[in-house]
C-alpha cells in the first residue's frame, strides 16, 4: 500500500496505536518490534479491539482484510508522519537540549495554548518512535505543534528534524548528558545542533538564550529571535518569580535553573502573540509533574523529587541551587547518572566531591556508581539498603532533594520518608 492510500485511511480519524493495551476505537495499529516483543502477534487482538486497520511486516500476521502487510513497519510509521507533516499550514516548533527541554515544552505549551488549539510531545516520547506519534497526534483542529526530540547518538536530531520540518527551533542547553553515546561533550554539542543546521538550510528561525556564549556563537548566521531583555528573575526562594513587562509571575519551580525555560515560553509567547496577562497566568498555573522537580508535602518534611532524569550538569545545578535555599535542615539524596561510559567514575566522585563542600545537612548516595566514589560519604549499593537506612534515620522538618537517573527509580523512597 502506498503512503498516500495509508494516509487516506489515517485522516478518517486522526489516531495511531502502538499498545494494544492502550487501543482507542478507529485508530490504526503499528506492530513495532522490540527486543522482548512483536507487535505483529497482537494484531488480530487489536482489531478486536476496536482498530479500523493494522499495520504489520510479517506474512503470517497478515490474515485479515483490514491487516496491511509493509515491508517495514516502523519505517511505515516514519513516512506516514513525514507525509502528515507535509501537509501542515501551520507553525511547527522543534525543540532539543541536554537539560530542561520536557519542561519548557510544557510551559511553551501552556502558554501557546492561550491562544491557540496546540499539538505538543506527550510526556517525553521524544525518539525515532516518539516524534513521529507525536506529529500523528496533530489533526485538522491543530493550530500550533511543538515538538519535544531527544537523542543520545550523532546523526538522531538530524534524522528527526527531517520528519518533522520545524519552522522555529529551540535548544535549551548543552550539557554532559548521553557521552556515552556522544562520545564527549563537544559530541553533545555538535548532535544537538543538527537542529540548527536544518534551521540554517531550510531558512527558519531560531530562539536564543543570549546570556549562553556558546549558542551565540553557533546560531550567528542564523536568523535568531533573542529572549526578551525585560524578563529578569526577582526571586528563587523556593519558587521563582519572575518580572516581565512591569508584571510580577509567582511561578511553581524551583531552582534557578528554570528561569531560562520559563524565559524561553514567556519569549516564544510573547513572539507569537500571546497577551501578557495570559502568559502570567500559564506559568503561574504549570505545576511540574512526573517526577520533575515535584514538591510533595508529607507530614514531617517538604520533599523535592526531581528522579525523572540525571546528568552531571543537571544534577549540579539542582545542587547549587539547593544548598542557596533557607531552609535550615537540607537533605540530599543522589542516585547514579546513566550514559556517561567512561566517564561514569569521574562524574560520579566530581558531584560527589562538589555536593560535600555545600550547605548541606545530610547527604546520602546510592547506586553502582556512587558506591565506588573515595572519601568519607555515605553510599549505598542499592534502593532497599537506602530504604532500611533511612526508616531507621526517621528524618523530619526537613527539606530533601532526591535526584537521579530515571532507572534508579528513586520514587520508590517515597514509601519511607513521610
């Protein structure tokens, strides 16, 4: 089947399902495969489901009229939303970085959807799979779409900027995330900014943080538009307020790490039309969630976790910006930081050796990596070693920072402190 008859079919309903758990009626089924499973096995289950049709790449799974047999499903997925995006009038933002980019998708959100009926990246389905859904989501109410893409290999920013053809792009950062797929940080800096390379070539338009040298350096033959000069940050304690255009914004962030993705949506809202009045209210309403510098208040301490996602620099800054808070009696758990390769040792014994020297009352590290690190720290191999510890500890009145890698899975914590 062409691309083209595919997509007459897709548009009767505007919907794509990978999960036959998750089957919406109407929708079309893609059979991906993984390591540990084959969608073309679930196919028929799908149609009795309430799929319209299915999409599969092995013959023997073909056995139905509304099964589509491609040669490839996944690529299949690929085109179809390149195709879909082909047919867009409307404006498309990309956006990538090391640090901040599922954050400030969803203030970017928030703010546009003030004015207009957004399309933006669920959650952080932000790969080869997520960018193409994500555009597949986007049906004939969308007025604006905002892309989420995330890589840990050269050439992937590359690859998904090419399925979905932004005409604004934005990178949040460059950090030390992903080396080991990237090799080194000068790696990270050159696979993020593939997305400027297509702004460059196809004569789009950028958003830049002009306080960050290293981006004024990249995108000066680029057409730029600069984050407004009038947004400055008033406080950070804990939450950050924000001034712009004689208006004060209470947000419900933490860090002053987040003032440049707050400054980047109230910018990028500013730019397309946005009233302010609207735009306070978008950011003074985002309340982060998913394990993104989530407050949670139990009955004897404030908890910040921040667990959904770990690097060194990410993890640095949280700890800079912790330590500067006035709560008297400050708590910190770290877990490891994943896909750092080789340097895995050193990053892990750097945070460890920079989070000793600041304003911390207690501080606690666990994980494979962090249980190698020399010095006079108290480390765990595992969660469970951690939880016994700390049920033990019995802390309370404190403020605590839990922070790590996703597959740490430091939420789990949440069960002893309270």
């Amino acid at each position: 089947m062409k691309i083209e008859q595919l997509y007459n079919l897709y548009k009767k309903h505007y919907q794509v399902d990978t999960d036959t758990r998750k089957i919406r009626p109407n929708s079309i089924y893609f059979a991906l495969k993984g390591k540990n499973f084959n969608g073309n096995a679930f196919a028929k289950e799908a149609i009795k489901k309430g799929a319209s049709y299915c999409i599969v790449d092995e013959q023997e799974y073909a056995n139905d009229e509304n099964i589509i047999l491609v040669e490839d499903v996944l690529t299949t997925l690929q085109e179809l939303a390149k195709y879909h995006r082909n047919q867009f009038t409307f404006p498309v933002l990309a956006l990538t970085g090391s640090n901040g980019k599922t954050t400030s998708k969803e203030l970017i959100n928030c703010v546009l959807s003030k004015k207009f009926k957004t399309g933006a990246t669920f959650g952080n389905l932000n790969n080869h799979i997520g960018v193409p859904l994500t555009l597949l989501s986007f049906d004939a109410s969308t007025e604006f779409g905002i892309v989420e893409m995330g890589a840990n290999h050269l050439n992937e920013i590359a690859f998904l900027s090419n399925i979905a053809k932004p005409d604004f792009g934005y990178i949040t950062n460059f950090g030390k995330a992903h080396l080991e797929g990237f090799g080194s940080v000068e790696g990270v800096i050159k696979g993020k900014s593939e997305l400027y390379q297509f702004i460059g070539n196809n004569k789009k338009k950028v958003f830049v943080n002009p306080n960050d040298k290293k981006q004024l350096n990249l995108t000066k033959y680029l057409d730029t538009i600069f984050f407004d000069k009038t947004i400055v940050l008033k406080s950070a304690t804990p939450f950050l307020t924000i001034a712009f255009e004689n208006i004060e914004i209470q947000s419900n962030l933490i860090g002053d790490y987040n003032f440049d993705n707050i400054a980047c949506a109230i910018t990028i809202g500013n730019y397309f039309g946005v009233k302010t009045l609207d735009i306070k209210e978008a950011i003074a309403s985002y309340v982060p969630t998913n394990n993104r510098s989530q407050i949670i208040e139990t009955t004897q301490n404030k908890i910040i976790l921040d667990a959904y996602n770990a690097n060194p620099t990410s993890v640095e800054a949280a700890l800079k910006s912790f330590s500067n808070l006035e709560d008297t009696h400050k708590v910190v758990v770290l877990g490891d930081m994943f896909e750092l390769g080789q340097e895995a040792a050193t990053e892990h014994q750097k945070i460890a050796d920079m989070a000793s020297s600041l304003d911390l009352d207690l501080l606690f590290f666990v994980g494979e990596n962090f249980e190698k690190i020399k010095g006079n720290y108290v480390t765990f191999n595992t969660i469970e070693d951690l939880k016994d510890y700390l049920a033990a500890l019995e802390i309370s009145g404190a403020i605590i920072l839990i922070k790590g890698s996703r597959g740490m899975a430091l939420e789990r914590l949440l069960t002893i402190i309270n």
